[in-house]
C-alpha cells in the first residue's frame, strides 16, 4: 500500500504541536482536549511565524499580510496538521530573503544563520 500523504512527514513539521500535546496528557487530558491542544498550539506557533514575517518583511507588508488572511492559509492554520508550521515558516523564509535583497552591503552572520535554520526547517 501506498503511504498517505500525512504519514510521510517528517516529525518536525509538529514540533508546536507535540510539546503542549504531551504537557495535556500528562494532566490527563481526553482524547479531543489533546486534539484542541494540538489545533490551538499549531494556530498560535502559525501566527507567531507570520507575524514575524510581517515584521520583518521590508515592503510589501499590507501584500505580506493579505496573502496570511487568505481563505486556504486560515483554513490551514485551524487543522491539526504540518501545514501550520510550514505556511508560517514559508512565510518567514520570504520575508528574510526580501530583507536581504532590499538591503546593502555584506550580510551579516546572525541574519545568515536564521536563512538556513529556515530553510532547514522548510
């Protein structure tokens, strides 16, 4: 059988989710609280990313964050799913290259480690 497309993920991509996840079911969470949980962290880990993105983008902010409130990107912030971090992260991997392509001169280390951390992460 085919694997299905969920099952193939790499376990980073709930990596939001998995730390509030097991705090709830150490407290001895039901089965739909832990899935609540898992909604709501992922929705809040989705939104800190974008937020930071829209920060962080040097033009285009308004365009940044129109793109954030469209139907499909809301929808997939309110599943249990990878799509939460990885909208969020792809977000924040935008902005920082339109950060460096708008800015002059060297770049700098730090702002080179964060462009690799995600795009490791993406």
């Amino acid at each position: 059988l085919e694997p299905s497309p969920i099952a193939v993920l790499h376990p980073l991509a709930y990596l939001a989710q998995v730390p509030f996840m097991a705090l709830a079911l150490v407290a001895g969470a039901t089965p739909l609280t832990l899935f609540y949980v898992g909604r709501v962290a992922g929705f809040l880990a989705g939104l800190a990313m974008t937020f930071a993105a829209i920060r962080v983008a040097p033009a285009n902010k308004h365009l940044l964050a129109g793109l954030a409130l469209l139907p499909p990107i809301l929808f997939s912030r309110s599943t249990l799913d990878a799509d939460q971090l990885s909208n969020g992260i792809a977000f924040l991997f935008i902005a920082l290259i339109c950060r460096e392509i708008a800015g002059t001169g060297a770049m700098k280390v730090p702002r080179v480690v964060a462009l690799v951390i995600t795009a490791a992460v993406l």
